[in-house]
C-alpha cells in the first residue's frame, strides 16, 4: 500500500471517530430532553410539591441541562483548520478555477503533507468530542437516581 493510501485510509478513520462521536451525542441529547420534559410534566401536574420534591426536581433539571448544553458543545462543528487542498472550508474560501489549477500542480509530497495535516487535525477534533462525549454522560449518569427519585416523589402527588 502507497503512504498516499495509508494516508487516506488514516483520513478516512479519523472521519468515522468524529461521527462516531456525534452519534452517541445525539442519543445522549435525546435522552436528556425526554427526561427533562418527564420532570417538567410531573411539576407542573403534581397537586402538591413538598420541598423534597421540588428540590430534587431542580437538581435534576439543573444536571440535564447541563447534560444538554455539554452535547450542544459536542456536537458544534470545529471548521478552523489550516490551509487544505482536502478540507471543504478552505477549498470553499478559493475560486474554483484557482483550486483547480493549484491542485492540478500539487505533488504527490506536497498532497501527502496536506492529508497527514488533516489526519491529524481530524484526530484533534475527535478526541476534543470524545471529552466532552465522556462529560456528556457522566453527567447523564449523576442524574438519573435523582430523576428516578423525582418522579416518584412527583407522581406520588400528582
């Protein structure tokens, strides 16, 4: 296999990371909403809220929106990048007729460098969403046994 090969092959892994990161936060975004909607249902129908509940309920909230607005950081897309004869953002800033002719008398170095640049770049952005993918659901996690217990404490007075 020629290293351009390998290197498009590398490229090609890094992209599957990235949206492999985007899928899981997506369900976690999800799951996230549906929960808050559940607690927001349940406080407003409950005929009754002790301080148990009520406070539990806006931990709760408190942790799944925090778990919403760390997927929304997640998921927002990083387009700063270098100079790329592969990347849509920089090619998109050129005139098609001044891509064509400077990709037309790029080497085969110079094109190696450029995909070991964007596999690189790529592997940045996808271990940056990874982190934040790992905060995402740590903090999914931290509230479900109080979500659990805020909707039997909710429902128990609705």
């Amino acid at each position: 296999m020629e290293k351009i090969e390998k290197a498009e092959l590398s490229l090609s892994r890094m992209l599957e990371w990235v949206r492999a990161s985007e899928s899981r936060i997506s369900i976690i975004f999800s799951i996230s909403t549906a929960m808050i909607g559940v607690v927001i249902v349940l406080l407003k129908t409950a005929d009754s809220v002790d301080c148990w509940g009520l406070g539990l309920g806006i931990v709760t909230l408190a942790l799944l929106l925090t778990t919403v607005a760390i997927s929304a950081i997640a998921i927002l897309p990083e387009t700063e990048g270098p100079g790329s004869f592969i990347y849509f953002g920089a090619i998109a800033k050129k005139q098609a007729d001044q891509y064509t002719e400077e990709f037309k008398a790029l080497s085969d170095e110079e094109y190696l460098d450029d995909l070991l640049a964007q596999c690189h770049r790529n592997a940045e952005i996808a271990n940056k969403k990874y982190k934040w993918v790992q905060r995402s659901m740590g903090c999914l996690f931290l509230s479900i046994v109080p979500w659990l217990l805020s909707i039997y404490l909710l429902y128990s007075h609705s």
